[in-house]
C-alpha cells in the first residue's frame, strides 16, 4: 500500500491555518521533521505530521490555557 503524502497546504486547510504556521510549527518543532523530494524541494508530508499539525494547532490557539508559557513548556 503506497504512502499518501500531504504538502504544506494539506496540513493548512487540515489545521485551518496559514501555511505559513505549518512551516512555523515545523521549524518550532510542534510536528516532526518533515523530508523534502530532492526533484522538486516540495516538502513530504505524512499522515503523522497531518495529526501533529492538528493536535498542535488545537493547543496552540490564543488564549492559551494556563499562558503562553505554560503551554509551550
């Protein structure tokens, strides 16, 4: 069975935020490192990464419970 692979703006509309966030979030390391094809340096998404963007965007969402802080810790 082949893998599906989801691109930056499947995790966005997903997540209901900017693409912009999903890279963020990477970049933070809310959701795991993510491999890029080497054809065409389009990041390869999982189906991991599409519920790691979820359950971070569901944490992440202002106001944050117990502060900013808090959550991130």
């Amino acid at each position: 069975m082949e893998k599906k692979i989801y691109h930056t703006h499947d995790l966005a509309v997903a997540a209901k935020c900017h693409v912009n966030t999903v890279m963020r979030f990477e970049e933070q390391g809310f959701i795991s490192p993510v491999p890029r094809n080497p054809k065409n340096n389009y990041r390869e998404f999982t189906e991991r990464n599409l519920q790691e963007m979820i359950l971070a965007r569901l944490a992440l969402v202002y106001p944050y419970p117990g502060g900013k802080r808090t959550v991130l810790d």
